[in-house]
C-alpha cells in the first residue's frame, strides 16, 4: 500500500504494517538506471571471477547465520508458513553455492576446426561475456529465494542488475542486497528499485540502456512487457500454469495423498507449479478422494509465523474474493465442493477439493493461484493427455504409478517442461532445469542456466598455419 511516497508492507497474516519502504522518485530512478548502466563499462568498480567468488561465499555465510531471520521476514511479508520459510531461506543459500560452483568450473573453451580441408590450421577459442546491464522484475511468492535466483545470477554473470522486487514483499530483497554491500560489494553491481506507479515500471523494463530483462511474475504482464522491449534486448520469462497430475490405479496412494497435499497447498497454492489438478483413474477415484479429502482436513490454517502453521494467508485480499468467484462458478458448472469452498477469517481461505467440474471451469483452465485443487477421473490416458496438450500453458506434470508404460506413455506423449515421477509438481531442486513452455514462459531457469542467459559467447579465430 503506498502512502505519501512511502510503501507500506503488510503482514497478510494479520493486516498490521511491518514496515515502509521509500518509493523512488522519477530522478532517483534515473540515477539508478544510470549508475548500474555506467557501472558495467566504468573501469573504475572492476570485479573479477575471483573477487565475485569471495563476495558470494561471505554473503552464503551470512544467509546461513541469519537463516531464522531471514524465515520470520518473508513469512511476515509474504504469508509463507514459517516451516516453510525455513527451507526458503536455506534453499537461497544454496543458490549462492550452485553460483559459486558454477564460476569454479567455467572457462575457456578451446577446439580445432580441422574438419574442413581449408581451416585444417585454424583453432576457435570461446569465453563467457557478461551481456551487459540486467533489469529484473521479481514476484511475491519466493521474496527471498527468487531475487537471490535473479540478482545472484547477474551478479555470477558479471552484470550489473537492477531488480524491481514485487511490491508486497521488497523487505527479503532489501536485505539480500545489504547483505552484498556488507561482503565488499562496490556500489553499482546491485540495487533495487521501488515503486507503484505500472507506467513508471515499464519506462524503467523498457530502457534500451538493459541488455537483459529477466522476469518472474503472470503472463500477462510478462508476454506484454516482452512486447515493449527495445531492439537488441534479451529475456528470460517465468510465468506459470496449470499444473496436471495424475494417479493411476498402480500408484502408492499413501504416498501420492501426502505428495499431493503438499503440492497442491504448499504456500496456500500461491507457487506457479502448484498442483491445480488431479485426473485419477476411475479405477481408484473414490478411495483416492476419501483419503486427499482426509489428509486436507488436517491442514492447519493460520498466521504463517507460526510453527504449527501448514496453510497461510493469501498475499491479498482481493486474492481471496477471486479464489471464491472461482469456486462458486466450478459448482455452477456442476463441480462439488468436498471439502473447504469458503474463505476463512482475514486473508485466509479453506483448502478446499472440488470433484468432476468441467475443462472449462476456471479453476481446471487458468491458474487459481490459491489453495484449490481439482479432482477428475479418467478412463483413457491418451485422450486426457490430448485435452491437456491443447491447453496454451505448460509447466511442471506429475505421475503416481508403478507401471512403466504409463510413465513413459506420459513422458513422450504430454507437452510439459518437466514430468515428476512419484513426486508432486512443485517439487523444485534450485540446480535442476526450470522451463515454462508455450505461454509459460520463455528460457529456462536454474541457477546454471541463468547465469548462462546472461552472458554472450565470444569467440576467437585463430588461424595457426
């Protein structure tokens, strides 16, 4: 909430105000814009492999120090449950060391080019060049662990970044940032950028000044501003999806009940790999729903700073009134509520199971972004995968099973960034390959693979003869 220039973070657990963040005025965004710019080509701040390697390991060793800490701030910024937190936290530490590892084990490439009878005496020698300065806009549900993908794979890049953290929780990417400036950063390398104004926002994503324009939030923003870009400008998007799963009748129920709870309202659905929907096969459907339906029961719902926590609030709550629209319009299409369909007090509402609503339902077609899962049964895997497949959005899928077939048969046959065997899809190792595909996204995620966006290969001919 912005007041007087000044933006207000809100607990979503509570509605009280954390703290207040300055919001940039037209010239302080000019100046940043500027400093991180010049900082990129000033020989004045250099920053070699070995200089950002001693920085990122002190900043590892302070998110460590600090894990507690840095949990508490962005459950009471984002409404994470705190258990939840934790792993965060740990998680963006970890990110760190996969940066690190990542510049351990770069370097120059060297090969011959005796392949054709004319270059028999050349030989092409490639390094990795920072693409030039990096605009970032990042997203509320991961505060800390996301920025510290963004800002850390620039930083590992050899880029200067500025990030515009979203505006309900920017207090985990203030400290991340402080965190680098307390290790030796020079100024310039990192900063962030504050405010409510969407215009402003995209006159800062759109200046040709960037090279490079990573961003984590909905597709409609993302595809849009990708429009805008200037000529020249590169980017990675990560948007989200619906997230399928399926359960066969071959599956562990026990295990697929407990994945799937987890998956489906880990941070209260608010993650864009959320399981939103659940086929199973006809064979099982009403065992299966008796246990999810159970096991969803038993979910705690409550303020996210606390331990016994496992479902937490949305980030607003204008949230909870869409999440409601959109469960009161599956049951008029014929969907039944099993289990929650309300909001509760506040910014909280009731984990809630809806069987058999139909593929046009919004909550089977758009991402809900809330804590609602979908539960379908089905009698012909191929012809569910085809209805799947002529969707616009794809992400992460999920498959519980013990038969070979049906795995592979899934693998080969659905369009999806990643199928999970035996685990739910949101599941997420920080190393690991991180693709939206169609209106999903656009490049891939991973700390690897972002630091890999943000540099260019230069290469050079050598002819030896």
């Amino acid at each position: 909430m912005s007041h007087n220039g000044l933006l207000e973070v809100i607990n979503p657990s509570n509605g009280e105000v954390i703290d207040s963040v300055e919001c940039d005025s037209a010239e302080q965004i000019e100046n940043k814009i500027q400093t991180c710019a010049q900082t990129f080509v000033s020989p004045d701040v250099p920053l070699n492999t070995s200089d950002r390697i001693a920085i990122l390991e002190h900043v590892y060793q302070q998110m460590i120090e600090q894990k507690a800490y840095l949990a508490k701030l962005i459950s009471q910024e984002g409404g994470k449950p705190f258990r939840d937190a934790l792993v965060e936290a740990q998680r963006a530490a970890f990110g760190i060391k996969l940066a690190v590892s990542h510049l351990l084990s770069a370097g120059t490439q060297t090969s011959p080019l005796n392949t054709f009878p004319s270059t028999s005496h050349f030989e092409m020698t490639v390094t990795h060049q920072p693409i030039g300065p990096v605009i970032a806009v990042s997203a509320f549900n991961h505060p800390l662990n996301l920025v510290t993908h963004q800002l850390v794979s620039a930083f590992a890049a050899g880029c200067p970044c500025l990030i515009k953290p979203a505006g309900d929780t920017p207090l985990s990417c203030i400290r991340l940032i402080n965190m680098f400036a307390e290790a030796g950063m020079p100024k310039g390398w990192m900063n962030y950028v504050i405010t409510t104004d969407n215009a402003a926002a995209e006159a800062i994503v759109t200046d040709p000044r960037f090279a490079f324009f990573s961003f984590i939030g909905s597709a409609k923003v993302g595809w849009y501003l990708r429009s805008k870009l200037p000529p020249g400008t590169r980017c990675a998007l990560e948007h989200g999806g619906v997230a399928p799963a399926f359960v066969d009748h071959t599956a562990d129920l026990d295990l697929a009940v407990a994945s799937l709870v987890k998956g489906a309202y880990y941070h209260a659905g608010q993650v864009c790999v959320s399981t939103q929907r659940i086929y199973v096969s006809e064979k099982i459907f009403d065992q299966f729903e008796a246990l999810f339906c159970r096991a969803v029961n038993q979910l705690k719902v409550g303020d996210a700073c606390l331990d016994s926590t496992d479902v937490g609030p949305l980030i607003r709550m204008t949230e909870v009134n869409r999440v409601h629209d959109w469960v009161e319009q599956a049951q008029l299409l014929g969907g039944v509520v099993c289990t929650g369909g309300k909001p509760v007090t506040g910014q909280f509402y009731a984990p809630t199971v809806i069987s058999h609503a139909p593929a046009q339902a919004m909550i089977n077609s758009l991402e809900v972004f809330g804590p609602v899962c979908s539960l379908m049964p089905y009698s012909d895997l191929e012809s569910q995968i085809q209805q799947i497949n002529r969707e616009n959005v794809s992400f992460h899928s999920a498959v519980f099973s013990d038969s070979n077939h049906t795995i592979q048969t899934l693998y080969s046959k659905l369009q999806t960034g990643c199928l999970m065997v035996n685990e739910h899809t949101a599941f997420r190792h920080d190393a690991m390959t991180f693709a939206g595909l169609k209106h999903s996204g656009l490049g891939s995620g991973g700390m690897p693979n972002s630091i890999h966006h943000m540099q260019v290969d230069k290469l050079k001919i050598v002819n030896s003869h």
